[in-house]
C-alpha cells in the first residue's frame, strides 16, 4: 500500500525535501550515471508527489514526481522527475504514480495538455497513459529522449 502526498513547494516539510531531493540524486544522477543539475529553479513552482511506504517499520519514499503548470517549462503543463526506487520497482508502484499524477495534474490545471520529456525506452509505458510521440528522438544527458503529449 501507498501513502500519497500531494504538495506545493512550500508545503513540503524539510523532511519530505531531503527525501525527494535525495531519491531524485539517487536515481537519476547515481542510478544512471548522469551529471546534470538536478536542482534547476523549477521545484518551488512545482506541486510535488511523494509515495511512502513503511518498510521495516521506518517511512520510506518510493515513488515521486513533480507536476509544473503551463509555460513554467512548456507551454502545456507537465510531468517530470518520476522515479520509483530500486525497492519499488516490478510492483505496480510506477503505474499507479503515473495514474495519480495524471490526476493530480488535471484537477490543478482541467483543460491543459500534459507534455513530457520520457526516456526512449519508456515510450510504450507512457503510451498505455494515452501519451503520443511528438518528436524525434533526441539525446539528453547521455540518455535518449522523446517527446510526449497527453
């Protein structure tokens, strides 16, 4: 079971930061062996999705993403940052991130298009939400890149 919190920058808890900002290094810096600014100016705009779990008795974070409103990155709102933890992964963790946040995004900003920079490999996950490829593959961060909308 998932214990959701959906929170704007400035509701997030000291806590709650550390542990998304120390998931977020652990998989998208260490994990995939990427420098890059992870910390970009855009998570004080941002409402943010923490999935806890209790594991061994302590609250763990399992699954995250941000969600930013329109022209704070693209002009359609989006997606991004979504990870699930290594302890996560294979259990449904990931859809039901994705699921959540589809959501979450929507009644923030009804109307709005939800576009994504997804890796490659991903596509057809994304696809599964109703996400369309709108560009060519391209590389970001030593990581190939596409594209989606919602």
């Amino acid at each position: 079971m998932i214990d959701w919190q959906f929170s704007s920058f400035n509701d997030l808890g000291p806590a709650d930061l550390y542990a998304l900002l120390a998931q977020r290094q652990q998989v998208f810096i260490l994990e995939q062996t990427c420098l890059y600014p992870d910390i970009d100016g855009l998570d004080p705009a941002a409402h943010h999705l923490l999935g806890w779990r209790t594991i061994g008795g302590e609250r763990q974070l399992v699954a995250y993403l941000r969600v930013l409103g329109p022209g704070a990155k693209y002009d359609e709102m989006s997606l991004g940052r979504v990870l699930t933890t290594q302890a996560a992964r294979g259990s449904g963790a990931g859809r039901a991130l994705l699921a959540r946040g589809i959501d979450c995004a929507e009644a923030l900003y009804p109307g709005h298009r939800i576009r994504i920079g997804a890796q490659r490999y991903l596509e057809k996950f994304y696809q599964s939400f109703g996400f369309a490829t709108v560009s060519a593959p391209y590389d970001e961060d030593g990581i190939e890149h596409i594209d989606m909308l919602r």
